[in-house]
C-alpha cells in the first residue's frame, strides 16, 4: 500500500543533512529502526523509490526523517534537499531487520546511523538511562557528524567518533578496525548494531568474528 505524505517542516542538521517532518496517515505503524521506500510525488520522479529510515518514534503524531544529500549523485537525495512546504512524497509500509535487542554497541558509517536515532530514543524514554550503550561513529569529517550534540547528550550512551578525511580533528582515525573495536568489545555481551555502507559492514562483521565475537550478538541488514 502507498501512502501520499505532506512535508510539514525541513530544517539542516549538517551542511548536506536535513531532518524532515511530515504528516502521519492514520494507522500506519512501525518499529523504531524501520525503514520504508520513499518516492518524490513529482513529475519524473514517482518510480524512483530510495529506503529511508524513520527517527522519530512510533508514539509521534507526524513521521520523521534525516537524510543526507549527495548532490553529485543528481538524484533523489539531491531532490530532497530542495523540497519545499507542502511539496507530497510517497511511501510504502515500513520494514527492516534492523530492532531493539537491548543495551550494546551501535556502529554507524554516516546515514547509517539513522536507524539508530528512533531505537536509542526509545529506549532512553523508556529506561531514562542508556547506560550499557555506547556509539561508534564513522564520518568522512566533523562537519559531516549527524546529531552530534543529540547523542552526546543522551544520558549513559558513551560516544567514539572517528573522522577519515580530517586529520587535523581529535576524532582522526583511519578506519572502524579490528584493533579499533578490541578495547571496545571486550568484556561485553549484548548485540552489536551495524548500518552503514555495504562494504564497511561486512568488514566490520569479519572483523568482529575474529575478535571471537558470536554471530547472533551481530544485528544488521541482510546484505544478500
């Protein structure tokens, strides 16, 4: 089923990240970490459907999203970033593997930390604490941080940032490796979140496996 939503407001988080709120048709539900596919309801634009994953909390009266542009793409996201009040998109119903498993560890590349928002949000409504979590959080820069303020705001959750394309930051690091996450992994035994691009997250599955890591803490999008 297709659902026709209404932008209400769309405010920056970043130099190329908008958080975007619109009207929520009545009945539709969905799990914090869900996402669903989104269309622009603009001419050329209907059969180009991307995912994009809810941050706002099911209990919400509107539906919430953060979506990074990459206008070198020229294409839906590139979009997005011009939408205007009142322009329409449609989506489908939501779905996703990504769930709440309890307190761990969520590792983030850039929007791939999305999923994460609405999950650490409700758990912190929930529990007031998000003690037992922490946040690792890859991006190119630290202007590119999504949220940053938001996270390190949270009660309990501990955040690692790290930053590739930005040696001049205390957050420059080269990668989320296997010596990177061996201080960070050791000794815990709840689920290890992942979402981000394709590659990183399986070598970030590789890397924790070696660590002696069992495959069922491992919490993450079937990558086919």
């Amino acid at each position: 089923m297709t659902y026709t939503l209404t932008l209400q407001s769309i405010e920056p988080v970043t130099h190329d990240t908008h958080h975007l709120v619109f009207n929520k048709p009545s009945g539709y539900t969905y799990e914090p970490g869900q996402a669903c596919e989104f269309a622009l309801a603009r001419k050329g634009w209907e059969d180009e459907q991307r995912p994009f994953t809810f941050t706002g909390l099911p209990t919400d009266p509107t539906l919430e999203f953060v979506i990074k542009s990459y206008p070198d793409h020229h294409g839906v996201t590139d979009q997005i970033a011009d939408l205007q009040l009142t322009d329409q998109v449609e989506i489908g119903e939501a779905w996703g593997a990504i769930e709440d498993r309890g307190p761990g560890i969520f590792i983030a590349g850039g929007a791939g930390v999305t999923p994460f928002i609405a999950i650490l949000k409700r758990r912190l409504q929930t529990h007031g604490s998000l003690g037992g979590s922490q946040l690792v959080f890859s991006n190119k820069t630290e202007q590119d941080i999504i949220l940053r303020d938001t996270f390190t705001s949270m009660p309990g959750l501990t955040c690692h940032f790290l930053v590739t394309d930005d040696p001049e930051s205390e957050f420059a690091h080269a990668r989320i490796d296997k010596d990177y996450l061996k201080e960070i992994v050791a000794g815990t035994k709840g689920p290890i979140y992942i979402c981000g691009p394709k590659p990183m997250v399986k070598d970030i599955q590789s890397a924790l496996i070696s660590l002696g890591i069992e495959d069922k803490r491992l919490v993450t999008e079937d990558l086919g």
